[in-house]
C-alpha cells in the first residue's frame, strides 16, 4: 500500500490561487491517483491534513501499517517543519516529496526545503502531473 498525504490549504485546491496550482481540485488529484493505483494493483491510502501534528501522527501510524512508500506534499509546513522532517527521518520505505509549483521559481522562503534532506526524491514544478509522476516512480520502488 502506498500512503500520500496532503498538507495544509491543499483541501481549497481548485479556487485555492489557480494562476499558480491550477484549477483541479483536491478530488480530481486524487481521483487520478486512485485510477493509476488500480491500474496497477496497488493500493492507495490517501489523506489531507492541515495540521501539524496530525501529519506527524499520520506518519508514524504508517509504521506499523503496510506502507511500502509515502508520497508526501507538506505544503508551507515544506519550509519549516523539522518536527514533519524528524517524523520522516525515521521511516525506512521510500519517500517522494511533491509540489505543485516549481518551489525554486517562487518566493525567496519557498526555495528551501527542510524536508528534501530526508526523503529520497522531490518532483516540484509539474501540477497535477508531480503527483502522478510520483506515484509512477513510487510503483517502480516498490515492485
Ligand atoms: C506547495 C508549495 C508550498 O510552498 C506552498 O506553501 C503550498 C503548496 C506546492 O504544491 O506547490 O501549500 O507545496
């Protein structure tokens, strides 16, 4: 099973700055997320959190599940949240971290990501399709 979380405003996806992440909603990602999976056979555990400490929960809980990867979007806490980046250090299967946007053409705060060090690739910049792109790669990890 592989487990993707949601970070925080990602449940506004749709009307949520269109110009830069796109008019899809979260549904309509996950949707296509779900179609892959069964294309594949896998099984996809999706959640959506806009809280901290839920996503630290989320992760560790990962670990006494069958979780053979984890496809993570951690939104803004990307920037800032060494508690989700220590949370993660201790996961063992592999980790893709996910962005709409292309972080490193933003904002000056968006181009660092405490959570790179610790997952085992980043895709950044491709829409809906980074999450696709992920799952692909994370169906190829664990197969
Ligand atoms: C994001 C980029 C983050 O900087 C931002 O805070 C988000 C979404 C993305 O998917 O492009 O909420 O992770």
């Amino acid at each position: 099973m592989i487990l993707v979380i949601h970070g925080p405003n990602l449940n506004l996806l749709g009307m949520r700055e269109p110009d830069v992440y796109g008019v899809k909603t979260l549904d309509d990602i996950n949707q296509c997320l779900r179609e892959l999976a069964s294309g594949n056979n896998i099984e996809l555990k999706i959640v959506q959190s806009n809280s901290e400490g839920k996503i630290i929960d989320i992760i560790h809980q990962s670990l006494e599940q069958n979780i053979e990867a984890i496809i993570i979007n951690p939104g803004a806490f990307t920037h800032y949240s060494i508690a989700i980046r220590d949370a993660l250090a201790a996961i063992e299967v592999p980790i893709l971290e996910v962005h709409l946007s292309n972080i490193y053409k933003r904002e000056e705060f968006r181009h660092k990501s405490v959570i790179a060090p610790v997952v085992t690739g980043q895709i950044s910049g491709f829409g809906v399709d980074s999450y696709t792109l992920a799952l692909e790669q994370a169906i190829r990890l664990i197969e």
